[in-house]
C-alpha cells in the first residue's frame, strides 16, 4: 500500500508561476476589439440667422457651416430648410420698455420729471409705426410646431450662396393684410452625404406694409469720394400711416462685379438727405441703392430705390500748395512751399515768369520735395514764380498764388 506526498515547487518554478500571472492581463489586453465607428457629418447649427423684410419680400441670411458638430471640418451641404410658425401677434410682441430715469447720485436733489407732453396715444405693440420687441417661442415648442416654409438644393441653393454667406428670399402675398401674424423662422441644414443639423437660432418678424423707397436718388463722384442725395421718402407713407414719419435709411453699396448688396455701409437718421462715401477706391465701379426703414428692430425697410453705378476714376487735380516763398541769391531763387492737402500728390510743378513774359514750366520731372532751386538766372532781373501739384494719374491741378523777388 502506497502513500500518496505532497508535491513541493521549487522556488525557481513557483517565481516563474507568479511572474506569468502578472503578464496574463497585459497580453489580455492587446487582443484586438471591435472598430470605432465613424464621426457622423452633422453640420454645426447655424447661430447667426437673421430675418428683415424689404419692401414685399423677405430676406433670411445666415453663415455657410465649416464644421460638424464634432469640430471636424465638414465637406459641404446639399440641402437648406427653412422652417416657419405663425403666432398671433398679441402673443408674440412686446412693447419696447421705457429707458428707466438715472437715479440722482447720493445727497444729490432729484431732478424734477419734466411735464408730460400730450401727444396722440401710442399704437399698440404689433401695429404699423409702434417699437416693439419680438418674443420668441421656446425652441422645444417650434421644433414641434414649426412647418417647413422653403426648401434649397441643387442650382437654387448654389445661387443663395454667396462667398460665406447664404441667403434666402421669398416675396410676401399681394395686397398685403394689415393683420399679418408674428412669423418665426429657423433654419436647418444637410450635409453633403451626411445628416442634417440641429435648428438654428430662432428670428422673426411681423410683416407690414413697407415705406416708400426714397426718390430722386443721385450719387456723383468727387475728390472726398462719392456723394449721395435723395429726396426723403413722404411721411405717412404706406406702412407708417400713425406715426407720419420714417425711422431712417439704409445706404447700401457693392461692387459692380457683385450681385447682391451686404450689410448697409451706413444707416443715417430720417432727417438726412445726403451723405459722402469716403470709403471708395479709385479705378473701380460701385452701385448704390437706398431704403427707408419702417422699423429698427425687428428690420423692416423699403424696396430699394433706383440703383446708381459710379466709375470711381482719379479725374480731380490736386488742390494747390500754399505759403509760397522765394529768397533770391546771386544766379539763383530758392523757393519753399506748403504740401497740397491732397492724399494722392506725386509731386510738385514750378512755373517761372520773366519780366513781361509769361509763366512756363521750369522742371521737367515732378519735385516731390517741398522746396525748389531755380538757378542759372541773370541779376539785376525780378521774377515771378508760381508751384502746381499733380497727382499721381497725372492730374494737374490750378497754381497757387505767384510770388515775385529780385535776382541781386
């Protein structure tokens, strides 16, 4: 009868058990798993839509998507919906609250609210010619609510696409009701093999009927740039009938190569008529248009006026110098001036005169310093001088002043 012993590990294979124990996780690790998915190509939501009305139509403007949502740069977008909700207006705008008085600093005596001025009652919020604020729906609400209003692909969404910005237009129903509802928009987009966005911001307005566009629109070119006029749109125009007056212009300008207008370069309040452009560029051409606006907030203006084209070209001769002087020495006039306030001078021409003669041009070459020596001229004689600028197209403006000195 045999007796079963215990089997007793050399040290050398116990160490070489517990070592393989410590690795068994780490080689557990390296086994290979299943592939993570692909980002999806969700465009980011736009966050800068804003809805004006111009005249009977309607513009929605936004930026172009760069991104998904994943921050990774986004390969275009096929598709654009605009979506809409009606809501009543009593429900959807506010009255503009009244800008509270400045509180008079402390031991300082309060001053004295001025006496109220009688005037007609305010139309109420809504109503043609009254300030009022847009209250917007909760966005959970208009995801719900909300109807797609317009839709853009192919050749018609490529044409509302301009450099970085897309643009939607659709005209509004003639005649115009005078009890439009409050209309909200936003604005979804799909990417291009991908997915659409989330909503954009929500923007809104209360269609009205429009002012007038201003009339007898001019605009000329000039040294300082190109100076617009107009005649101001009639008070109580349509749209304005309450308030008998406009709340001011947009001035619009582009580039004649350009089709469409961008924000306004300037927006003037309605008791202005004219207006110079200094931001111009010689050598190119530019279109103007104006609007008068019904409302500031949300944007309600005219149809564009009539459209003027200007060739800006350099056709302007310099304005002459000023303060000059002539000190005669033997055989010679030193002659100093003042610069011709105009940006584009190249430089300066000197005209001399002998006695009972007249003035000819002395140098040949522009003097774009401010100070002139005439030599080689006999003593004894008295001369007369006179200095011209000329621009850099070649524009040679008027003389000024002659001032004469003797020869010793």
């Amino acid at each position: 009868m045999s007796s079963s012993r215990p089997v007793r590990l050399s040290t050398r294979a116990l160490g070489a058990l517990l070592l393989g124990a410590l690795f068994l996780p780490v080689l557990a690790c390296g086994k290979k798993g299943d592939p993570m998915p692909a980002p999806r190509t969700i465009p980011q939501a736009a966050s800068d839509l804003k809805v004006r009305q111009r005249g009977l139509e309607v513009v929605a403007e936004f930026a172009y998507p760069k991104s998904t949502v994943a921050g990774l740069p986004l390969p275009g977008i096929d598709a654009v919906t605009l979506f809409a909700l009606d809501r009543p207006v009593a429900s959807a705008v506010a009255a503009v609250p009244a800008t509270p008085a400045t509180p008079a600093p402390s031991g300082t005596p309060a001053t004295p609210a001025p006496p109220p001025v009688t005037a007609s009652p305010a139309p109420p919020p809504g109503a043609p010619g009254a300030a009022f604020v847009l209250v917007m729906p909760d966005p959970r609400e208009f995801a719900l609510a909300a109807k797609p209003f317009l839709a853009l692909s192919g050749a018609e969404l490529a044409s509302a696409i301009s450099g970085d910005r897309i643009t939607l237009r659709f005209r509004l129903p003639e005649p115009l009701a005078t009890d439009m509802p409050a209309r909200i928009f936003s604005v979804r987009t799909h990417a291009t093999g991908g997915e659409t966005s989330d909503w954009s911001n929500l923007a809104g307005l209360v269609p009205r009927l429009p002012p007038s566009p201003p009339a007898d629109f001019l605009a000329v070119a000039s040294r300082n740039g190109v100076e617009l006029s107009w005649t101001a749109a009639p008070a109580g125009g349509p749209g304005v009938a309450g308030t008998g007056a406009i709340a001011g212009y947009n001035v619009y300008r582009r580039d004649a190569a350009r089709t469409s207008y961008g924000a306004p370069i300037a927006t003037l309040d309605a008791t202005v008529a004219t207006m110079a452009d200094t931001g111009v560029v010689y050598g190119r051409r530019y279109i103007y248009a104006l609007t008068a606006i019904g409302t500031r907030e949300p944007l309600s203006e005219s149809a564009l006026s009539a459209e003027r084209e200007i060739d800006h070209q350099d056709r302007f001769a310099p304005l002459p110098p000023a303060e000059l002087s002539a000190l005669g020495s033997v055989g010679e006039v030193r002659l100093v001036w003042s610069a011709s306030p105009d940006p584009d001078v190249a430089g300066y021409v000197i005209e001399r005169a002998e006695p009972d003669a007249d003035f000819h041009r002395v140098n040949a070459e522009p003097v774009a310093a401010l100070e002139f020596t005439d030599r080689g001229l006999s003593s004894g004689f008295t001369f007369r001088f006179r200095v011209a600028a000329i621009d850099k197209s070649g524009n040679l403006g008027p003389p000024g002043a002659a001032v004469a000195t003797r020869v010793p």
